[in-house]
C-alpha cells in the first residue's frame, strides 16, 4: 500500500511521519502522583513494545514524573496537557519529548506563543489533540453536531495557531468513539494537511469491544495509507494496548517482527483440545521476536495442507498432534506434550 506523504517529526529519536514505520503508543492509567505506581507501568509498557509513552501532567506537582519516567525508560515521554499552558512549559522544561495540547482550550495567543517558544527551543513536536467531545461551540453551532467535518475543521484551526507563530512540528489526531466518524474525519484532514496523523478510537471501550473498534477504525485507514502513529484505547491494562497496537500492524502486514499464529477455528473433526491449545501457543509466544509463523490446526485437512506457508506448526489428530515444518510432517507428538514440543522447536529456528 502506498503511504500519504508526511513531514516528519522526531519524538525523543521516534521518527513520526514520512517514510518512518507505523510507532505503537500508550498511555499510564496510575495516578500521575504516584511516581513509583507510573515508572514502573512504564517499564512494563517498554518492556510490552510501546514506543511512545504518554502521561497526564494535571498539576504543578505531576511535572516531577517526568524526568522519574525519563530515567527509567528509553522510549520518549508525551506529557498530556489541558487548559494550564504553564504545566506544558514546565514540562519540556523537564525534559518531556513531546507535548500533547488542544490549543483552543489553553487560552490568549500569548499563551499558545509561549508553548510554542518553549518546544520549538528544544525541538519538540506538538500533537493536536482533537475529539468529539472537544469542538468548539463555533464550530459546534455551524455544523449541528461534532461531525466529521466538524472534527477536522477544529484540528485545522488548532493547527492554525501554531503555524501563526511559525511552529510546524505538528502532530494531529481527530478520534471519534464512533468509528465511521473517526474515518472520515482523518481521511478529511488527510486531505487538507501534510501533518503526520496520530490514529486512535477514543472511548473504544473494554479489551472486548474496543480492539473490535479499534481494529475496524486504524485499520481501515492504515491499509489506505492513513495513520503514522496509533494508540488503541482499551478501558484495560494499557499493556494490552500495545499487544493490541502490535497485532493490529501485524495483521495488515506493516510490521513483521515477532511469531504470526494462524489457528483454525475447530469443528467436529478437532479431536484435541484446540481451543486450549492455540491459547497457551500465543501466550508461550507473546514476546518472542522470531519473524516466523506459526499454524496450530485441528486435524489434517487444515494441517500441513491450508498452513503449508507456515515455518512450523501442529495438526491435531485423535489425542496427538503431527508437527510439521514448511508443510513436511516431521514427527508424532502426545496431547499433553503438544504445546512444549511445539515451544522448543520453535526455539531452535
């Protein structure tokens, strides 16, 4: 698929935009006072692939997590900020990597200047922050509702204030909890800017609901050239997310590190317990890093035949399982062994 032309920005050495490949991101959900609470979700986040990490600086007092998080991790620190333009000044003062603003609800263009005098100094980007629930009344009142042209209009505006003080280091995100609104609000601004955008479902709901929302929303602008940065928004461990995030690249062919699975979805030929089987396959792969993939099958018409392009797999015959590799059956292997014969296998690829 052919990718929008962006301009780039650096985010902490995190290339956002133009040819860089699609970053993950995620957000702490420990009280921003709470310094060792947030390192340490911060190093699981690292740990989990997140490559951008945001944190809600609310107060004056929250601003002292910033260089806790900058000394526990390497990957770049967003600080989330609303209404005081002071707490985003003191931020980049303490060493965030990027600033996450709606430029409209900070205050005067003085205000906004400053912001902008104190990341540029530094040069660190700005990512517009635009929802449905953040459309000014203006806008609000011209359109109805917070329609997808709404949406943009707001972000280009925002964009606008920025660029008044000579400040494109821009990042723009436009999220919907509606996913055709999300759509069609980046496919609008896609059209009307070259800023990288930053793609997510706000509100998506629970690790059920929103990866399904999720996955329809950045997906479907992904494999249309849309989107240099994601967050998948989970009412979850934000660990998930970035699972999430990860498998979403992977599932459209934009990233191709780490084990694919593919697995049947059984019928009344499956005479092992599949379902148990795929399920601690993925969990025994989760953080390999392999560029390999993996079929755990019911039975022999979707083993070594429909998952012949698989390195390695199983498929389940009548309490046992046939290993196979690139299509050729290799040996027998008992029920109860299936999953760690598979794993050391797959450890000596």
């Amino acid at each position: 698929m052919e990718r929008r032309k962006t301009k780039q920005v650096s985010v902490g050495g995190v290339l956002v935009g133009g040819d860089a490949p699609i970053s993950v991101q995620s957000m702490l959900n420990k009280p921003a006072h709470d310094i060792e609470a947030s390192v340490k979700q911060a190093v699981e986040l690292e740990k989990a692939g997140c490559q951008i990490i945001r944190a809600a600086i609310p107060d004056k007092e929250a601003v002292k997590l910033i260089p806790a998080l900058k000394e526990a991790v390497k990957a770049p620190i967003v600080a989330d900020i609303h209404f005081d333009y002071r707490l985003a000044i003191e931020s980049v003062a303490a060493g965030v990597d990027k600033v996450r603003i709606n430029p409209g609800n900070i205050g005067s263009d003085d205000r906004v200047k400053e912001v902008v005098k104190a990341c540029r100094a530094r040069n660190i980007p700005i990512r517009i922050g635009v929802n449905s629930g953040s459309v000014e009344k203006e806008i609000l009142a011209e359109f109805g509702a917070p329609t997808p042209e709404a949406m943009a209009k707001s972000a280009m505006y925002h964009a606008s204030l920025l660029e008044k003080f000579d400040f494109d280091d821009i990042v723009i995100s436009i999220k919907s909890s509606d996913v055709k609104n999300m759509i069609s609000a980046y496919e609008t601004v896609a059209q009307q800017c070259s800023y990288p955008l930053h793609l997510g479902v706000t509100e998506a709901g629970t690790a059920r609901m929103g990866l399904i929302k999720s996955s329809a929303g950045i997906g479907s602008l992904l494999l249309h050239g849309i989107g240099d940065t994601i967050r998948v928004s989970l009412t979850d461990n934000p660990v998930n997310e970035v699972y999430a995030g990860i498998d979403i690249l992977k599932a459209i062919g934009l990233r191709r590190d780490g084990v694919q699975i593919v697995s049947c979805p059984t019928c009344g030929r499956t005479k092992i317990d599949l379902i148990r089987v795929a399920n601690e396959v993925e969990a025994a792969l989760k953080d390999c890093k392999k560029n390999i993939k993996v079929a755990v099958m019911g039975c022999v018409v979707n083993g070594p035949g429909e998952a012949h392009e698989a390195d390695i797999g199983i498929a389940g015959g009548d309490g046992c399982a046939m290993l196979f590799k690139k299509g050729e059956i290799i040996r027998k292997i008992e029920e109860k062994d299936i999953v760690t014969e598979l794993v050391k296998e797959i450890e000596k690829i």
